[in-house]
C-alpha cells in the first residue's frame, strides 16, 4: 500500500522491485467535514468527554507508541498550560495495553485523558471532525488510514516521521520524530495556539485527501489481475 512498504519487502524479503506494485488506500468516502459545533456537542454527549480534546486513532499498544504521546500530553499540560485540552483515545485493548493506563496514572492524566473503546463508523467519523487536531505517534506504519481520515474530515493531523507516513500525508501534515515527546509536543501546539496554521492544515489536508480514491485501488488492482492473465 506504499513505496515505505515496498521498500521493506525488497529489502527484507529480497523480491525482485519489479515484481511489486504499490497500490494506494484512501479514506472511505464516509468521513468528510461536519457541521462543528453540533458534531462536537453530540460527541461530548456520547462519550461524556470534553468538547475541546485531541484524538488519537488506533488499537492500544506498545507499536503505536502511546506512551510517547502521553508524555508529551503531559508537556502540554505542565509546561505549556494547555490544561482544557483533554486528550481522546478510540482504539481496542491490544497486546500489552496496561503499560498505557499505568503511565496515565503515573503522570496524574487520569481526568484528562478519555479512553472510548473500539466505537462504530459513524461514532468515529464524528469524533475525527469534532477534534482540535488529530495525532498519530506510530513508530511503523506500512500505510496509515487515521491521518489520511482526519484530513479527509477536514482535521488537521500531527504524525511521525517515519515509514510511510510522509509519503501518506505530503506536505498537509505536521510531522516530528516518534522518539522524541518534547517534539511532538511542540507540533501539537502548534496547531491548537496557531488559528491561521490550524486553516492551512486543514484546507491541505481536504486537498491531500481527496487525491487518494478506492476506485482509483480498485482499477489498478483490476488492471494487475488482467496483465497477470494476459502473460500467463
């Protein structure tokens, strides 16, 4: 699903590069802007979470680096006195996901930091369009749908460095290194304290997204399978 990805198997794996062809995903054409006030009033009723918050997407372990982003919500928090941003995680218990809530509670973030499970469709369409800025710390993705569904909902995302995810998000994104919390902070704040980069981002963000298309998916998937046929 990305060059990162394709990279990976050739080097690993040492399949020959023409024998891999990168097909792209996208986001489903379900997730596009909301009108805001009313969707972030119905998630805050849902959820009985703050209607200011910060959502992270994903399943809850180690992989997806959330401790490294509860370090530097804390940094929000104590350093830069961020204190009525709260920060959501929507995402199934993965392996390892106790070392998630133990370091919520080392670092006192337990009334500020709102887990709400593994949540439907249409419940995570609005919870992406209803956050101040959406945050992927992930230390390896092979393609990356959350940022790409945020930007699709009109959110502006802050994401690693790393793997595919600036062949994924472009320039509509910002980006810091996964290993370093103080960092991430900062882009973070960045998008809450900034109205004009917020704007940018998100009109960036509206555009990137829309450049990625499951018809396009499927039609290069389709046109694969015909030239395998025609050859064999």
């Amino acid at each position: 699903p990305s060059q990162s990805t394709k990279n990976d198997v050739i080097g690993q794996l040492g399949v020959p590069e023409s024998k891999i062809s990168v097909i792209y995903e996208a986001a489903a054409a379900l997730y596009r802007p909301l009108p805001l006030a009313e969707t972030r009033a119905a998630v805050s009723r849902r959820f009985s979470v703050p209607t200011n918050y910060i959502l992270f997407v994903s399943t809850i372990e180690p992989r997806k680096n959330i401790g490294g982003l509860l370090q530097a919500f804390h940094h929000l928090r104590t350093k830069y006195n961020l204190t009525e941003t709260a920060l959501v995680l929507a995402g199934k218990q993965g392996w390892l996901y106790e070392k998630v809530y133990e370091t919520v509670a080392e670092l006192g973030l337990q009334d500020s930091t709102f887990f709400v499970g593994r949540v439907s469709d249409e419940e995570l369409h609005q919870l992406y369009v209803g956050a101040r800025c959406h945050v992927h710390p992930a230390f390896y993705e092979g393609f990356g749908l959350p940022p790409l569904e945020a930007m699709a909902c009109g959110t502006p995302t802050v994401v690693s460095n790393t793997s595919s995810l600036p062949e994924v998000v472009g320039d509509a994104a910002l980006m810091f290194d996964p290993s370093d919390w103080e960092e991430m902070a900062v882009a973070i704040r960045r998008l809450l304290v900034d109205a004009d980069l917020h704007a940018e981002m998100r009109q960036k963000g509206m555009q990137r997204a829309a450049i990625f298309s499951w018809s396009r998916a499927a039609a290069e998937t389709l046109f694969l399978i015909q030239w395998w046929e025609l050859r064999h």
